[in-house]
DNA sequence: AAAGGGGTCAACCGCTGTTGC
DNA sequence: TGCAACAGCGGTTGACCCCTT
C-alpha cells in the first residue's frame, strides 16, 4: 500500500506559473510567512499542490536570490565543493548564497559539466579523463558520524562558554557527511610556497574551498590539515575524497 | 521562411529523512 | 516501536528559445 498523494491531483494546475499565481503566492508568504505548505495553497487561493508552492517559491520568488549569470568565483567553488560533496546539491547552495539548488545542478548539468570535460576533467569523479578509477582495495572508508558527535561535544562545550561572553558561534560547516579517503593523486595542486611544509601540503579546510583568506583559515595558525576535524591523517586532498 | 537539432531551465516525480503521535 | 504526515532532495522531463541548414 502505498502513500498517500500529497494533494488531490484531479484539481490542481501543472505546469508554467501565471503571473497571477506568483502573486498570491508572495502575498500570502508576506502575511503568514514560509511553513506547512500542505495546507498553503488552499490559505492563498491556489489550485496548486503543496510541493509546487515550495518549489516556485524557493526557486524563483525568494526575494533575496540572486538571478543572473555565475561568475568564474562561482565556477570555481562549485567545482570544489562538488569534488568534496557530490551531487549534494543543497549542501552546494549552502555555500553560494543567492543561489538555488536547483540552479546550481542545472548550471552543473549545462555548463560545467562541460567545462570540465574540456579540460580533460571527468565531472563525476575530478579526476584526469586519461587516469584510471583508483583500485577499490586502495580506498578507504571513514565514517565522519564519529568524528560528528566528538565535534558535537566540542562545539556543545565552546557554545556554552562562549554565548555567555559573545553569542553566537561559528562552526564548521555542517557537512554531516561519510567519505572515502583514497591514497593522493600523483599530480599535485600547485600550493602556494607558504603553504607548503616540508614537502607535505598543509592546507586548511577552508583553503581547500578555496577560501583562503575566510576566517575559518587556519593555514597561517600552527594547525594543519593533519587536524582537520580531528583526524590524524598526513595528507587530505580532496579530489581523493569520494561520497560513499 | 521553415524545419530540425541542441541548449537551457522551470517544474514534476519519486524517494528518503524527520517529526509527532 | 511503528506508522503516518510532511518537508526536502536529487534525478528527470518537457516546453521554450536560439542557431544552423
């Protein structure tokens, strides 16, 4: 037995939005706010279901999203940020503020995906066309629930003491992800001579993002990525990190 | 001018995760 | 603990537009 539809489909419109449509939308979002979509559209007048009211909205009338094309900044940063998280559109858009999840996996799909392969990049795994996929029995499963509620004591401990004083904290991204870590590529990024420490690189989270001067940097601070959240590993690249 | 082929992107579908009872 | 309702996510579809022939 399956669920239930989330509407009644007989009496509900698909397809393009009407001018008309968007309006009441807004309109009843600027009164009563986001929440419970389910019962949204009948409150606004709408012969829509739940879930198309969310998405046009999220997607197209959000008033703080940012329309237009994607700079090289943000090329780059997607392309990071989906070598590091897959296709997890959402937590991409996270980073890319004024953007969609929904805009940046069709500008995925369309433009850099391309990109990509123009440079002799496979898109799915950043790794070089001509390289062949690493050997399974090379690759490693790390499991980051661990290290999550470690980080969570932490954090929990830190907000503590520091609400009192300041309010709120930063943290590290919520990435609450699982992830293979696999021996470095032979061909290494280009780090910049500061960075570099004997050979090994020791970049932060934050420069692998490639937001190095962001606060959370810690390059120039004694912590390395021998630390990054709390794993003692030597080396973490992260075209070798790989969505289970 | 018309046909058709490819690119783009808004919207839909089906599934999973979360929450409340 | 199990179930249902709901929100959210990622993959896919299809309408529209533009360019080429």
């Amino acid at each position: 037995m399956g669920r239930s539809p989330c509407c009644e489909k007989a009496h509900t419109n698909k397809g393009a939005w009407t001018k008309e449509e968007d309006e009441r939308l807004i309109a009843h979002i600027r009164a009563h706010g986001e929440g419970c979509w389910r019962s949204l559209p009948k409150a606004a007048g709408l012969l829509r279901c739940g879930k198309s009211c969310r998405l046009r909205w999220i997607n197209y009338l959000r008033p703080d999203l940012k329309r237009g094309n994607f700079t090289e900044e943000e090329d780059e940063l997607i392309i990071k940020l989906h070598s590091l998280l897959g296709n997890k559109w959402s937590l991409i858009a996270g980073r890319l503020p004024g953007r969609t999840d929904n805009e940046i996996k069709n500008y995925w799909n369309t433009h850099i995906r391309r990109k990509l392969l123009s440079r002799g990049i496979d898109p799915a795994t950043h790794r070089p066309l001509s390289e062949p996929a690493a050997a399974s029995d090379h690759v490693k499963t790390i499991s980051f629930a661990a290290v999550a509620k470690e980080e969570e004591k932490v954090i929990g401990r830190l907000e503590c003491e520091e609400e009192e004083k300041n309010g709120r904290v930063e943290r590290f991204p919520d990435l609450n992800l699982e992830l293979r870590i696999s021996p470095p590529c032979q061909q290494q990024q280009q780090i910049p001579e500061p960075l570099k420490s004997g050979g090994r690189t020791t970049l932060c989270f934050s420069c692998r993002l490639g937001l190095q001067n962001s606060k959370e940097c810690s390059c120039s601070g004694s912590s390395s990525a021998s630390d990054f959240l709390g794993l003692k590993t030597s080396i973490l690249d992260y075209r070798s990190l790989e969505m289970k």
